[in-house]
C-alpha cells in the first residue's frame, strides 16, 4: 500500500511502507538491509497521518467513516499545503465497456485520490 505521501515525500513513503509491512506481519526488521528501515524517518504528524490514509483505504467507499476520514484528509493538506495544485478537477476520459457496473458519471485527475475515481475495486461486471 501506498498512500499519496509517496507522492510528495518518496522517501518517508519508503521509510512508512516497511513500517507498515511490519506491524501488518508481512516482513520483519531483519528483511531490510542492516536491519534498518529504508527511506528516511518521517516526522511525527506525517506518520499520524501515513495511518489516517490507512484508516481511509481500508473503510467502505462513500461511508460515514470514509467521508469523515477524508474531510480529515483535506483538513492535512490545507494546513500543511503539502501539494499546490496548478490545475484542480481537470477532465478525463474514461471508457468502459457497457457490461460494467458502478461506472462515475463524472471523473477528474485528483493529487488526494479521494475524488471521483474509476478505481477497478468499486466497478462490477453486470449479469
């Protein structure tokens, strides 16, 4: 799992991924060489919110948790202003075939991840 930190902060994703993998019980310290995490350790409030991220992926699209999870998500990057986008809700295209469910109607590039996204865990296959 990557949460967008990997995108503006590479190195703590490194560093927050193994973290990660191990407290899931994927890998252990040893894996890594030296027995050390790779990357760079994040400060504090960029781990709380690496988990935060976690949290959302893991909760049910369009729930209660979820809009909550990402309003805290959107709150992260107004006060910290991590990304400064340069073109916000720009138009895609996206075609599928019409034997597919639960397509959006309206889709649009988003740097958070958490907009209209024609992500395959939500789409199905019609009867």
């Amino acid at each position: 799992m990557g949460p967008e930190i990997t995108k503006w902060g590479p190195s703590w994703g490194f560093w927050l991924n193994a973290d990660w993998s191990i407290k899931k019980g994927e890998t252990t310290l040893e894996d890594y060489e030296g027995g050390k995490l790779p990357g760079e350790e994040p400060p504090e409030k960029v781990k709380e919110f690496y988990d935060l991220q976690v949290k959302k992926f893991n909760s049910r699209y369009s729930s209660k948790e979820y809009m909550e999870l990402c309003g805290k998500v959107f709150d992260f990057y107004a006060k910290e202003l991590v990304l400064i986008g340069t073109v916000g809700m720009a138009p895609s295209c996206h075609i599928y075939n019409k034997n597919i469910g639960n397509v959006p109607t309206k889709c649009s590039a988003s740097a958070e991840g958490t907009g209209a996204n024609p992500s395959a865990k939500f789409l199905f296959f019609k009867q």
